[in-house]
C-alpha cells in the first residue's frame, strides 16, 4: 500500500530528505542514499529510533519520485503555506479563534475515527456471537433429535424384549431341597452317594452338593406303642437334609414333578428357593408345559430357613469361577423312578466351615453365569424377532 499524503502534523519529505521542492529524481536519489547510510539501523545498533528514521526517509523518497503524488504533496505545501501567510496577518485575537477552530475540528475528526472504530469492533463481536449462536442451536437440534431416535429405538427394543424375553434364572432355580430320614436312606449321607441317587434326571454339581444331618425333632405327644418305645431305645432319629443343584433346569423339574413318588419312598422334594421359578410358568405362557405344577410338600419351605441353609445363601456370592454352568434344554425330560438300588453304608462325611463355604461360593458364581447365558439368549431372541 502506498503510503499516504503528509500532513502538517508529519516532516515534510523534502526536509528530510534536506533538498528543495525544485530538486531532480537524480537529487532525490543521492539524498536518499546519503541519508539512509547514516541512519542505517546496522550502522547505528545503540539507537532505538534508528529503524524509524530509516523508513521515514525510505517513504519520503518513494513518494518524492512518484510524479502524481509528488504533484499533489507540492498542491499541498503551497496551500499550506497560504494558509500560513494567511494566518500570520491575522489580529491576535482572530488567530486564537482560528486555532481553537483547528483543535476542535482535529479533535472531533479523532473522536469520530475512534467511534467508527469501536462501532466496526461491535459489529464484528456481534457477528462472531450470532455465529456461535446458530452453531450452538444447530448443535444442540441435532443432539436433542439424535435423544428423539434413541428413545424411540430404546422404546421399541425394551417393548419386543419385554413380551419375548424370559425372565432371569435365580441363583436356586436349578438347585432342588432334599429332605428324608436317615433310617430309609442310610447310605446318602455324603454327596457323591446323593447324587448318584440322583443322577437319573440329569447332571449334578456333585461338588456344590451341601448336607446337612441334625436330629429328628422330637413329638409332644407321648409315646402310646410298645412301637415308639422301641424306636426311642434304638436312638434319636436324624433328618437329611440337602441342597442339591443340577446343571440344568429342566433336571431339577423332572425331580420336584416326580416329588409324589419319591415322597412314597421316604424322600421329599422341593424347590431350594421356597417356591417355583417364574422361568417354568413363562415357558406355560408359551406352550412348552402343561398345567401347573404342584409342590411335592404341603408347605414349599425356603432352603434359607433351614439350619445353616442362611450361612449357605450368603457364602454363594462373590468368589469368581470359571467352570461352565450350561441352562435349561429346550424339551423338559420326565425320567422314570426305578426303585432305589441299595447303596453300600458309608461314613458319614461332615465338611469343615472352609470347604462348605467354598463349594457355596462356586455355586454362586454358577448361578450368575446361568443369568448371563439366559440374557445372552433373551437378546438374541430379541434380535431374531
């Protein structure tokens, strides 16, 4: 950009230069070349001003040899120099008017640069704002109707996974309660013996099996038979009872629909849980089973309320476990009852409180990756739907 025509408050570029208004372009050359030597800033590193006064010659020079603009800065000199004679044949008193007049034209010019200045600023801090403004309200359209669509999917997802999903499998939907006299079954008193019993209706954890022998209570009525006598001399009569888990659900139902039989052999069957899982009645709702299903024992009691059976449900919590727990099959078998082979007496195993609570553990973390596996299937069905 060219630089502009000097004004008063500016040196004239031909003092500067210290040559006249009649000079040549030759002149003005060797004065440029003079001048600017002296005050080169590398010739003069200790004066601050030097690279000022460097481009101040540098500008006069170029505009000094520049014809059109040198015609109007000598239109310039001249009418500034009327005006000086002009002003010097004033009265004292017009010429303080005249400079009062100059200073607030001057100052008036600056102040309306300076709002011209502040007003462009404004404009621009608005404009950025409105920018930052419609960005922010696209941004936020945009996420509010991404939240719409997700709802909408999440919606429509939770709706198939809620009429198609069957409910999670609790931590003792596969494990049945085994309750009977030692006297009918003296030899199921470890758990490899009961679940060779058991067998018959499916794989067992025979690891996680948990037994446990306590007294028989004894009855308040009194004893009216040479019969009772005889039972009371003989001992006190234990109880069995036992918490026995299957791998799959549809074992452990095989032998609570089969509790009337076994009942007539000595042994009662019931769900650990008190209660039938809700796993079997969805499976009703979908036509997989008949009617619904009776508890072999007049009142399902939880396995909890027996003694120990709350230190059980407790210790079955945290401990990981790698070992596969398949789920329910697709078809529930009904297996026959064959009667009980006569097993061989065996000591009585009593587990000390560290493994019990260990087997308890492991079967915790069965039961936990039982309800990954029903999810697991939940979502797929959902998906194939």
């Amino acid at each position: 950009m060219a630089p502009a025509t000097p004004t008063e408050s500016e040196e004239n570029p031909y003092e500067l230069l210290g040559i006249s208004q009649e000079a040549t372009d030759a002149e003005i050359r060797t004065a440029y070349r003079t001048r600017s030597l002296k005050v080169h800033p590398d010739r003069n590193r200790k004066d601050p001003k030097a690279a000022q006064k460097f481009h101040a010659l540098t500008v006069a020079s170029t505009l000094l040899l520049d014809p059109l603009r040198r015609l109007a800065l000598d239109a310039q000199l001249r009418l500034a120099a009327a005006k000086k004679a002009r002003f010097s044949a004033y009265d004292n008193k017009r010429k303080v008017l005249v400079t009062e007049l100059e200073a607030r034209e001057r100052a008036f010019k600056k102040s309306r640069q300076e709002q011209e200045k502040q007003n462009a600023a404004r404009e621009g801090e608005n404009d950025r704002i409105k920018e930052a403004g419609r960005r922010m309200r696209e941004e936020k359209e945009k996420r509010l109707g991404e939240m719409a669509r997700e709802e909408v999917r999440v919606e429509t997802d939770e709706d198939v996974s809620d009429k198609n999903a069957p409910p999670p499998l609790g931590p003792y939907d596969t494990t049945i309660r085994v309750k009977f006299t030692l006297s009918v079954f003296p030899s199921l008193t470890t758990a490899p013996a009961l679940a060779s019993h058991l067998k018959r209706f499916g794989e067992i954890d025979e690891s996680a099996v948990v037994i446990l022998i306590k007294p028989k209570k004894a009855s308040k009525k009194k004893k009216s038979s040479a019969k009772d006598a005889d039972e009371g001399a003989q001992g006190e009569e234990k109880v069995v009872n036992a918490a026995v888990p299957f791998s799959q659900i549809g074992a452990a139902f095989a032998v609570v629909s089969s509790g009337p039989t076994l009942r007539e052999q000595g042994m009662e069957v019931s769900w650990a849980g008190g209660s039938e899982p809700p796993i079997l009645q969805w499976l009703r709702d979908k036509g997989e089973l008949g009617g619904k299903l009776k508890q072999s024992t007049p009142s399902a009691e939880p396995f909890d309320s027996v003694p120990g059976g709350d230190q059980w449900k407790e210790a079955r919590k945290d401990e990981p476990q790698t070992a596969k727990f398949s789920t329910f099959p697709s078809t529930f078998p009904t297996s026959p009852l064959p009667e009980p082979a006569s097993q061989p007496a065996k000591p009585t195993n009593v587990l000390d409180f560290e493994s019990l609570t260990l087997l308890r553990l492991r079967e915790a973390e069965r039961a936990r990756l039982e309800r990954e596996i029903l999810e697991a299937e939940a979502r797929g069905e959902a998906n194939l739907d």
